[in-house]
C-alpha cells in the first residue's frame, strides 16, 4: 500500500512540475476594471466610461515585441482587420521591444454623442486613440475574452484578447455573459446571437 502511495505521489509531483514548468515558459494576464477609488467608479459609470487595465508577466516577454489588431463586424461579417499597434514599427528603436518580465496596458473606452466607439490604449511609454462606427446604442461593454475563456497565452502565437459586444436579446432581456461565455468561435457571434454590430482584438507576443 506504502508503495503505492508513493509511486501515486510521485507522479502527481512530476504532473505538477510539469504544468508549471510550461506555466512559466507561457505568459500569465491578470486584470483589473475600473478604480479602486469609489468616487471615480461613479464618475466613470456616470459618463458611460470603460476602464480596463492589463498586465502581462512572462520570464521570456522582456525583448519581445507585440501586435495589437481589430477586426470590425458588422451583422455577422469582418468588414475591417486593421492594426492598433505594431510596436516592430514604431519610429524609435528602443520602443520596438519589451524591456521588462511585465507589459502592461490599459484602455479607456466610450460612445460618443456621435455614435463612435472612442477607445485610447495606453502602452508603458506611449498612447493611441481610435474611433470606430458604432450603433446607437448604450448597451456596448468591452469585455475581457481571453480571461473569460481561459485562453493559454504563448509566444508566436495570436490569440483573442478583448471584444466590444452588444448584448444578445430574448423575450424582453438582455445577455452579455452567455455571448461572452459561448466559446472561442468569436467571429461569428453575430450570425450566432444575431448581434448588429461588435468589434474583436487579437494580440501576439513574439
């Protein structure tokens, strides 16, 4: 029985430094909505302000260099695939790359009065701001999707980070989470939930 145990005991350590050998070799995303302060979480909820912040920690990220894309859809198909950020491009040589084990972003997000969605993200050491046609509507929420999935981040590889969704509609009410919570097949939310108009972001690390 003794050796049984151990022989049990054993596997389950080797089990266990296995997954977090390849934990460490991967990165980890921890994230934060809104502030901490009350007064402000009033203020933002108030003016119809998303304020989501990211951060990234990987022991490989330090010298790596990052993608941020958006795809727009509208009532089930991609109408646009454009860049946030490539930071390869960037002018200056030392932005190019990741100089840290930690990478954080943050961004601020709105409907304007003229039916855009206004969205600043702000890197470690600089800041852009999009615009993008929306719908009339205050039932957008921007919403974490590479946290609601579980998603495995790895270097090289793309992957579905954020997604700008107006809710799925049944008998009178109104669902975020299940389209949230529907799976990874992102792109085709629309046709699935019969959603007007959302937008996706994908990033890669590499």
């Amino acid at each position: 029985m003794k050796k049984i145990f151990l022989a049990f005991f054993l596997t389950l350590m080797s089990l266990l430094s296995y997954s977090q050998s390849e934990n460490e070799k991967g990165i980890t995303m921890n994230s934060d909505y809104g502030s901490n302060n009350s007064e402000i979480r009033d203020i933002l909820q108030f003016e119809g302000i998303e304020y989501l912040k990211l951060s990234f920690h990987g022991k490989e990220l330090a010298d790596k260099s990052y993608h941020l894309t958006v795809k727009e859809i509208w009532n089930g198909k991609i109408k646009s695939d454009s860049t946030i950020m490539n930071s390869k491009t960037i002018q200056f040589e030392q932005f190019q790359k990741i100089n840290d084990t930690v990478f954080n972003l943050k961004i601020i997000s709105k409907l304007t009065n003229d039916n855009k969605l206004k969205m600043t993200f702000k890197f470690p050491r600089f800041s852009t701001t999009r615009k993008f046609d929306a719908i009339k509507s205050d039932d957008y929420s921007l919403r974490n999707v590479a946290e609601a999935s579980g998603t495995e981040i790895k270097y090289g590889e793309k992957f579905y980070l954020l997604a700008y969704i107006l809710p799925y509609e049944k008998d009178g009410a109104k669902y975020w989470c299940a389209v949230e919570s529907s799976g990874k097949d992102i792109e085709n939310w629309g046709k699935e939930f019969g959603i007007e108009h959302y937008l996706v972001f994908e990033m890669i690390f590499e």
